[in-house]
C-alpha cells in the first residue's frame, strides 16, 4: 500500500471529502492514549505524511498531571503539551541545521475514540490556540468518525482507502502507545 501513490492520493481525497476540508490533509497526526490497569498513563503521537508513516516524528509522552485512568484529561495534557511545544518552536523552525520538526503543524488531528475525545481535543486545542486545524475522532467499534459540530458520526465506506488509511493510522497510536 505504502508503494501505490494512486492509493494514497485516492485515500487523502476521500479523507478531504468526508471532512469537507480544502485540500487534501498532506500532515496527519494521531493521538491515543493507553495505560496499564488505570497506572503508568501514556500517550503517543503518530504522523502521516501524504499517507506514509514518518516515524522519525512520532513521539511518546508520559503523563504527568492525571492520577488514575482519566483518558479525557490525559489527552488534553498531551494536545497542550504538543501545541505548546508547536509554539515555543515557531520561531527556531531549524536546530543545527536541521528542520525543528515540532514545529510542523498538521493539516489534520485525529483522536482514537468517540464524542468525549473529541470534545477534550476541540477544547485543548482551542485552548493552545490551534481550533483552526481539523480534528476528527475515530471511534474503534463501528469505525465511525466524529466531527465537530455533528449530532451523529458519519461513515466512510467500508471498502474505501480513506477509511483504510484512518484506520491504519489510528492502529498505529494504538500499538505506538502501548
């Protein structure tokens, strides 16, 4: 899949229609956070770029304001920290030469699970100055994407890239994290 650029073009088109965005997202990331019996919380961020991992953005973050399994207040600390981070870094866009990758901004944030995971990212992110950047939930059951503003989730067909690629994208927070 990662070698079929008509794919990964088809996918992102999709992606962009089903969240009426104006472009294809060319920077997604993903966050999921995961624990180990309501101890030892962390959180990973995953990041596409134009429907291919680039693994040497993805990050893991410890947790460290939330006592106990509080999956909504993890994911807000790690948004916050992430867009914080996004915002310190803006003005050094280059470290030693090299590009400062936190602060590359995505064109699209992707939460692992439902209507509350969403709600707490729209906050956070507002919070941090960053609710211009779409955000979506991708709940793991009936692989339904929630969007802000939207009563009931809408559905990606089952067979579409654009679901496939959400969903690899989504796995791939999952097994990050844990």
């Amino acid at each position: 899949w990662e070698a079929d650029k008509n794919r990964q073009v088809q996918a992102l088109t999709q992606i962009q229609e089903a969240l009426e965005m104006d472009q294809p997202p060319s920077r997604i990331e993903c966050y999921d956070v995961s624990n180990i019996q309501g101890r030892l919380t962390t959180a990973s961020m995953v990041v596409f770029v134009q429907g291919v991992p680039s693994k040497q953005d993805y990050r893991r973050f410890r947790i460290r304001t939330v006592r106990g399994p509080n999956d909504y207040a993890a994911m807000a600390e790690v948004l916050q920290r992430r867009f914080k981070r996004a915002r310190e870094h803006q003005a050094k866009r280059s470290v030693g030469g090299k590009e400062n990758r936190w602060a590359i901004m995505p064109d699209l944030v992707i939460v692992d699970g439902g209507k509350g995971q969403l709600s707490v990212a729209l906050e956070a992110m507002e919070e941090m100055g960053v609710d211009h950047i779409p955000v979506a939930a991708l709940a793991k059951q009936e692989e339904a994407l929630f969007l802000p503003g939207r009563p009931a989730p809408i559905s990606l067909p089952r067979d579409s890239q654009g679901l496939y690629l959400l969903q690899r994208i989504r796995d791939e927070a999952h097994r990050f994290a844990v």
